[in-house]
C-alpha cells in the first residue's frame, strides 16, 4: 500500500504578512512585511546593520533598505521608532485569517487521482482553530477530484510552537510510524500499531524537513535500539521480507520543475545487528 503525506503549504497559498506596529495602536499596521523579508529578519543574518525590533520575546534584524521605508511610515503615522513591534494578526486572529486572501492548489495530486492512495495533511505553522476555513475549502476541493484526506496532523499546538527543527523531526517521526506499522513513544517502538505502508510520498517545502528525511534510517535506528527484542525482531522481518521506500519531493519556485526528488530505502541497521549479537559474558568479547 502507499500513502502521500504532505504539508499544508504545498497545498493552500496564503498571503498573510507580518506588521511593524505602533505599541500603542497595535491593530493598524505602519508597514507590513513579505514572509521572504521576515524569515530574513527573524535569521539573524542582518544583525550588524543594527535594526533591532523586540516582540514576544523573540528579536528581528531589519535591513537598512526597509529601515529606510519603515522611517518614512513611522513619520507619516506620527508614531515613535521607539515604541514599535510585530504584530502576527494576520496568522493569529481567525476573523482576519479568514479574510486574507488564499488559494487551493492541487496541481500536486495530479498522479493521486484515480489511486486507492490514502492522503494526510501536516498542518505545522498554525493552530487547527485558525486554519479551519482553510480546511473545510481543501476538502470540498478533494471532494470535486474524487480525494478524501485520510487524516490532519496538527503539529503546532500555538502559533508561536513551531521550532522548524523541532517540528521537522515530529514530521518525519511520523512518516517512520508508518513505513513500520508501528507507533513510536518516547524514545522506542512499542506494541500498538499504526497503518502501514510499504511506500510513502512526502512533500514539503521545508528544507530542514526534507533534509532531514533523507537520514530516515538514522532517525529508525535510534528508536529501534530502544526497543524490545520482539518488536526489534519484528521491525527486521519487515524490512527484510518488504522494501519500505520513502520518497522525498522537495517543492522549489521553480514553475518548470516543481520538485527534486529523492528516494531512501529503510534498512535494518548492520550497527543494531552488531548490538543484538554482541554478548558481554562471550570469551571472545573484547575487555
């Protein structure tokens, strides 16, 4: 069986901005910011040109070039450049989420129609309360092409719960729950099973995820030397008598070729092997 998992951002384009605020009128932006902008700013990478902003803790670096604008706005608003902030309305408040503008592109399922493929959505940058128009659209979309989404996993519990490493490696713990039937808790497989499948898409745009998928028989390894002997034993049949394939598809801009692609096969590790075997009370164990 083969199943599809894919994040949300591959499928809904969502024009949700950042604002540069006025602490003091916080619900009308003085500028609003590009996400290429802010993902720049939040990186650090401007850090000598010294444009430092504060909100929730967390601190952004601006360019000089949108200083520059920013100055100009704060003028024209008679505001303060001492007094402003990041407002995420337009990620946090439903009302306005549900009234920025976004749009269903499906044009990545095009070889999923007609298949008995099964479809889940990671949802990983928002909350299920503030994306659930997004949802209720997507599905009436999958309807018309004959999809149903098997199942949503919510990955961020609030807006601001979404360290990319962090969430990147809940991602890809989940796709390895079910390339082996098995679900993962704390640190080891245990005896509760999870649909499984021989054969997994996954689609991201998210390089630290996709990165990080390519390593999926590390990420196996280290759950499965923590688990017991039957499940082990089990997970080594699995691989042995089944290929279970994971297939990377990294979204790029890049309108000619949509994705780069790549394939991993999960293997028994020879170290795990090594481990089963090795007995410490052996005269031929090392001392």
């Amino acid at each position: 069986m083969r199943s599809h998992f894919i994040d949300l951002d591959i499928l809904i384009k969502i024009d949700s901005k950042a604002w540069i605020v006025d602490k003091n009128n916080p619900n009308i932006p003085i500028l609003k910011i590009d996400n290429s902008d802010l993902s720049l700013f939040k990186s650090g990478i401007l850090k000598s040109q010294n444009n430092k902003i504060s909100f929730n803790g967390k601190t952004f670096y601006l360019s000089n070039d949108f200083m520059n604008k920013l100055k100009l706005k704060v003028k024209k608003h008679k505001s303060d450049m001492s007094n402003l902030g990041i407002s995420f309305q337009e990620f946090l408040n439903p009302e306005l989420i549900e009234n920025i503008k976004f749009e269903v592109d499906l044009s990545t399922l095009k070889n999923i129609i007609n298949t008995n493929d099964d479809i889940y959505i990671f949802c990983s940058k928002n909350t299920k309360e503030n994306f659930k128009s997004h949802i209720s659209k997507l599905e009436e979309e999958f309807k018309k092409i004959g999809l149903r989404v098997k199942d949503f996993y919510y990955l961020s519990e609030t807006f601001f719960n979404n360290d990319e490493e962090h969430v990147s490696f809940i991602k890809n713990k989940i796709i390895l729950q079910h390339l082996v039937g098995y679900k993962i808790d704390g640190d080891k497989f245990i005896d509760e099973n999870v649909d499984e499948y021989s054969e997994i898409f996954y689609y991201d745009d998210n390089l630290t995820s996709t990165s990080l998928s390519l390593k999926i028989n590390d990420i196996f390894e280290k759950f499965t030397i923590n688990t017991e002997k039957s499940i082990k034993e089990s997970l080594k049949d699995k691989t042995k008598n089944d290929d279970k394939i994971l297939n990377i598809k990294h979204f790029t801009n890049n309108k000619a070729n949509k994705f780069k692609e790549y394939s991993v096969q999960l293997e028994f590790s020879n170290l795990i092997k090594s481990f089963e075997n090795f007995n410490p009370f052996s005269s031929s164990s090392p001392h």
